[in-house]
C-alpha cells in the first residue's frame, strides 16, 4: 500500500513539474520579440530516493525513486560575452560621436567646393594679381575690397559655426551625464528589488533583464566594470582615465554633473576623464573642434599679418600709406572670429595700398609691385613663426586634408566596430535569444512527459479503487 503512494506521489512532482516546464516555454515564447529578453529554462533534478540510507532503514532491496523538483528557473546568458559586448558597444559609441561631431565639421568647411574658403582666396589672390597689372583701376580695387570683406566674413562664419559645434557638443555631454544618472537610479531600484526577491528564494528573472539592457545602454556612454553579488545586486565602477569611481552599490548611486564652465564632468568634487564610451568620444571631438579652430585662427592671424606687413609699406592712389589691410578685433575671440577690413580701405578703395612707391611725389609714377609682392605672399614659405617651412596656400591645404584623414578615419572605425558589435549581437541572441522552433520542440517534449505523468496517475487511481473495493468485500 505504502508503495502505491509513493508511486502516486512520484507522479504528481512529476506533473507539476511539467506544468512548470510548459510555462515557462509558453512565457519565452510569449516574448520571442520583447527587447533584451533572456530565454529561460527550468532545471529539474531528481528528488532524494526512498529509503534514505541509515542502519534502521526498512528491509528490501535498493531504493526507490521518489521523482523530481524543479529546482530553478534559470536565464540562459554568456556573462562573458555580456562583457564583451558591452566594451565592444563602448567603442563604438565612441566612434559614433567622433564620426557626428566630424562631418559636421566637415560640412561647415564644404572643402573642396565653389564655396570653400579655398575657392574664395584663390579669387582674393587673383585679384591682387589683376590689381598688379593695373593699380590705376578702380574696378579692380573694388572687386578686391569686396572679395576681402567675403574673406573676412568666411573666416567669421566658419569661426561661429566651430563655436557652434563646441557648445552643441557641451549640451550633448550634459544630455548624456543626465542620462547616467538616470539609468543609475534605476538600476538602483531595480537591485532593491531583485535583492529582496532573491531573499525570499526565488529567482527575478524579468527585473534582470530590465537590469541588463540598462546596464548596455550604460556601457554605450560610458566605460565601467561591475560584479554581482550574492544577493543578486551588482555594484557599478566607473572606469576612467582620472581613476576608478562607484556609480551604484546595492540600493546607493551617485550623481553626476557637468560644469560647462570647466567643461569637466564632476563626481562629488573630483572630474573625470571618459576612457571610452560616447562621453569619450565626445570629449575627443571636442578637442579635436578646438584644435580645428586654433589652427583657423592661427591661417587668418598670419594671412592678416603677412598682408599688414606688406601693405603698410606701400602707397594708395592718394599717397597713403602705413594703412592696415585687416584688422582683428580683440575683443572677439580669435582672429578668425575678429579680423575684418579695414574701414578706411572700405570706404575708400584708393587707399589700397598696391605701389612700391608714391605716385603723387614729383617724377613718381605709381607701380603694381607692392600688390604682386602680396600676391606672391600665398605661396612665400615662412622662415619662422607659427607657418615656418610652409606657406599660407599649403597650410590651409594640410589642414583640411588633416581634417579628411581624421573624419574619414572616424567612419571607418565606426563602421567596422559596427560590424563587430553586429557580429557579437548574433552570437548573443544565439544563446540567450527565444527560438520559436526550439521552443515548440520543447513544449511538444513537456507535453509528452505531462500525459505520460498524468497517464501514471490514472493508473494508480485505478489500483487504489480495486484495493478499496476489494477491502469493502
């Protein structure tokens, strides 16, 4: 008698672990197509057999087996490539942002283009040249002052819009700083929960997965490492090139801020240098904007200088002379930002400074020569200075073939981490991701096994009622 319930008992763990199986296929596939889900499976195991080995156990040979359990609800996951990937998204959101930030670049000098600051001196210098030929011709000098004062607003538009590109990439970090410090709020929250969960024996799956796609929407900001503790909480740890800094501890965060006046992001007093992620490519694209504009700065100072300098050495129509071709506006910031034409030649072309010597003194007949000289000024290599060993022409040319190399080294790299990133994906999604095929080969499997246990159930219902009927006789 005792064995038929054992074996009925048997049967009925057995049932109820199937149903538990059959759940939880029936909830993969329910979220085949849910964002960062994490298929689940459950681990069964053999429960303790009857008798337990002891020196009264009952007499009889061997044990029986007293059926299974399930004994967790497991989330198929590769923590290593969990880790791999995350560093891998790192880079690329910093490429990303490198990329951004570059075209844009890019964009604003149009290079080369009818447009381009490139096209617009060559027609600046071409009309120093007309301007050597006839010096006299009021026609040319005011094509020159107009094609100066195109010049000097190029240099200043560019010079806005690199400005521009700085303060857009400052709102930017400061978007990405906020979003940090949300997603470390709610992983926060959600160890809270999981910990709580955890201590009561059971296994949050779901919260984990709400926790891993912050955790990868983190990793594509921001580089950092982190470890799971024993209660299910994991302890975030920034990485950066100024040290490593606690972002979450179980249920604790820590905010961040941005200083635009520093342009630092700042962890309680101390600021921080991204090492990879989407601030550190940001940061880089920062410095490299502000490298591009030093060097803007440093053609137009040395373009308004060379021209100065020879300029005022010559003679306007009027005998004028010591006359600055450009000036620069101290007050703005940068030459490129500040240079623009001088009033005086503004208003009076004749003071255009194009002869090596005065043609109202007696026996003196204006020449061209001061304009060829600042003609010839393009191409003049410079012995010293900021422009030593090249010239104004080749300076602005290797500065915006440096700026193609360097754009089109941030798309490549994009692209390629792109790839890798893809590739790494797949292989995630192979492991953690729900096939639906494979799932309904498992559900028909757990369905099987659920009849097969059911079928042993109604067997022993069929046992039992002989024995009672045969004991009412």
């Amino acid at each position: 008698m005792s064995g038929t319930f054992f074996g009925l008992n048997t049967a009925l763990r057995g049932l109820f672990a199937q149903q538990k199986a059959i759940n939880t296929t029936a909830h993969n596939i329910a979220n085949a197509n849910t964002p960062g889900y994490t298929r689940q499976q459950v681990v069964m195991e053999t429960t303790m057999p009857f008798p337990m080995p002891s020196l009264n156990k009952p007499g009889g040979a061997g044990q029986v087996g007293t059926g299974v359990d399930v004994s967790e609800i497991a989330r198929i996951r590769d923590l290593f490539l969990d880790s791999q990937l995350r560093n891998e998204m790192g880079s690329l959101g910093r490429f990303e942002e490198q990329w951004e930030v570059l075209s844009k670049v890019e964009t604003i000098f149009m290079e080369p283009s009818e447009t381009g600051l490139s096209s617009i001196l060559d027609m600046f210098w071409g009309a120093w040249e007309d301007l050597s030929n006839n010096a006299e011709n009021s026609a040319i000098r005011t094509t020159l002052k107009e094609l100066a004062k195109t010049v000097a607003e190029t240099f200043n538009h560019l010079s806005s819009q690199l400005h521009t590109i700085l303060d857009d990439v400052n709102s930017i970090v400061d978007i990405r700083v906020t979003e940090i410090n949300t997603y470390a709020e709610q992983i926060a929250n959600l160890n809270k929960q999981i910990a709580a969960i955890q201590l009561a024996g059971d296994q949050p799956n779901d919260l984990k997965d709400r926790r891993d796609i912050l955790l990868d929407k983190l990793a594509s900001l921001v580089d950092y490492s982190y470890t799971e503790k024993v209660d299910g909480t994991v302890t975030i740890t920034l990485n950066s090139d100024s040290g490593d800094f606690v972002l979450v501890e179980g249920d604790t965060f820590k905010q961040l801020t941005f200083d635009v006046s520093s342009e630092k992001i700042i962890y309680d007093t101390t600021s921080i240098l991204a090492s990879n992620g989407e601030l550190k490519g940001l940061e880089d694209a920062r410095q490299m904007t502000t490298n591009y504009l030093d060097i803007l700065n440093t053609f137009a100072y040395n373009l308004a200088d060379g021209i100065n300098t020879l300029h005022k050495t010559g003679f306007g129509l009027d005998g004028s002379t010591n006359i600055a071709f450009f000036k620069i506006d101290p007050s703005k910031d940068g030459a490129a930002a500040g240079i623009y034409l001088n009033s005086e030649i503004d208003e009076d072309v004749s003071k255009i400074a194009a002869s090596s010597v005065d043609p109202t003194n007696a026996g003196e007949v204006g020449n061209g020569d001061k304009a060829l000289e600042i003609y010839q000024l393009a191409r003049k290599v410079f012995s010293s200075g900021d422009l030593a060993g090249t010239s104004l022409n080749n300076f602005y040319k290797n500065f915006i073939a440096e700026l193609g190399v360097e754009a089109n080294t941030a798309l490549r790299n994009k692209e390629n981490q792109q790839v890798l990133v893809d590739q790494l994906t797949t292989r995630k999604e192979s492991t953690s991701g729900v096939s639906t095929d494979e799932e309904m080969v498992n559900l028909i499997q757990y369905q099987r096994a659920y009849e097969a246990a059911a079928k042993i159930i109604s067997v022993y219902d069929e046992m039992l009622a002989t024995i009672i009927h045969d004991l009412k006789r």
